[in-house]
C-alpha cells in the first residue's frame, strides 16, 4: 500500500487515525480506483492490529469510498459516470434546498456569519491552497446548514459529502476552477444572506453543484486513463 507508512500515536482513537490515512491515500489518488485493500499489507504498513484495519475498513465502506466485493475483499470503489453523475443531481437538489432554507428562516447572526465569512474568500480561497480552501467550504456548509436549520437535511447532505470526498477534492486542486467558485460561491452568500431571495439561493446552489458535477466526471475519468497508461 502506498501511504504514510506506520501509524503515529496521538490522542485520537487509533481507528480514527487509521481511517484518516486510508482515506487521505484514496483521495490524493496513492490508493487507486478498484485497488485491492489487503488486511496483512494494512497491518503491516501501518503498524496496527488486524481488529483496527478491520473496524477502519467499515467506516470507510459506510462512507462508500470502499466496496467489499465477494470472494474478493475490500476494494477501492470503483463508479461510473452515470453514478457520478446521479449522485450530483440528488446533491443539487439537496443543496438547493439547503439555500432557499437558509433565505427563508436564517437568523439576522446567521446571515452575518455567512457575509463574514464570503469576505474570506481572497485569503482563504483565492490565495490559499487545498488545505484552507478544504477548510473554508467545510465552514461554509457549517453555515449553510446551521442558517436552514433543518436536522433530516443536514444528516442527508453530510452523507453525501462523505460518499463523494475524491471529487470535491478535484475543486480545490484544479486552479482553472477556482475563480468560477469564488463566483458561485458570492452568488450564493448574496442570494440566500444579503438579499434573502429564497428562489435566487436555490438556483445558485443548484448551479454550483451541477458545475462541480461535470468536474468531477471529467477528473474522475482523467485519472483513471492516467492510471491505465501507467500501468
């Protein structure tokens, strides 16, 4: 396995830093799509007992990065493009309700927040790099769904975010896309915060979904014909 190598104790639970690794090496593209997740090689590479693989491999089935295929074990998952591409338009939807929510019932301080925060855009996103921007869209959906205030919502969506990590990542790798997003993203901070227009901020969010959509397709398949050329 290509990775980090062996696991460094620190206070978190020692299965959540093994499925942080395994994760982090499937979304930099070190664990390829349809790779095989050998036990005995986990172990090994990451100095952990055969118990904790096991239990790290779950969570990351649940989080639909791997898929346990019969007498094969674990593997890397592996998605077309109309799978791509459906997961998209339930996450437009999702989101689109998420913005015209946020226009409807946001407190006052929810919309300050959500102002503030479009005013960290240059630093953060702009200039920044995968890190911060990673970190700055994960605050602004905090927002977004703390402003709409809906609990079955949330759950749903941040399942969502979890089934297709590899992809969002694409966003904040690719330069070309960063201008676009800071666009997106001022469209919908002024559609849902500053002028509370319920059908603007669904349209917005809509919008920026089904973009980040085709973006995804596109680098999905991209590396995947880089892999096979590779090899």
């Amino acid at each position: 396995m290509a990775g980090k190598g062996t696991i460094e104790r620190t206070a978190a639970p020692l299965r959540q830093q093994v499925v942080k690794s395994i994760r982090e090496d499937i979304l930099n593209g070190a664990l390829v799509a349809g790779q095989r997740l050998v036990e005995n090689t986990l172990c090994e590479t990451l100095g952990v007992s055969r118990t904790v693989v096991r239990e790290a491999l779950r969570q990351l089935e649940s989080e639909h990065l791997i898929s346990v295929v019969p007498n094969s074990g674990p593997i890397v998952t592996v998605l077309t493009e109309q799978e791509i591409r459906s997961i998209y338009v339930v996450r437009a939807s999702l989101e689109g309700l998420a913005g015209k929510l946020f226009a409807e019932v946001a407190s006052n301080a929810a919309c300050r927040g959500l102002l503030e925060l479009q005013e960290r855009l240059d630093p953060e996103y702009r200039k920044g790099d995968v890190d911060s921007r990673e970190t700055f869209k994960a605050e602004f959906y905090r927002q977004l769904l703390t402003g709409a205030n809906n609990a079955i919502l949330t759950e749903a969506l941040r399942s969502i975010h979890a089934r297709i990590a590899i992809f969002r990542r694409f966003a904040f790798v690719d330069e070309a896309r960063v201008e676009p997003s800071i666009r997106e993203l001022e469209s919908i901070i002024d559609a849902a915060a500053k002028h509370r227009d319920p059908n603007a901020a669904l349209a917005a969010c809509e919008h920026h979904i089904l973009v980040a959509g085709d973006l995804a397709v596109f680098e999905y398949a991209k590396r995947n014909r880089e892999l096979a050329t590779a090899s």
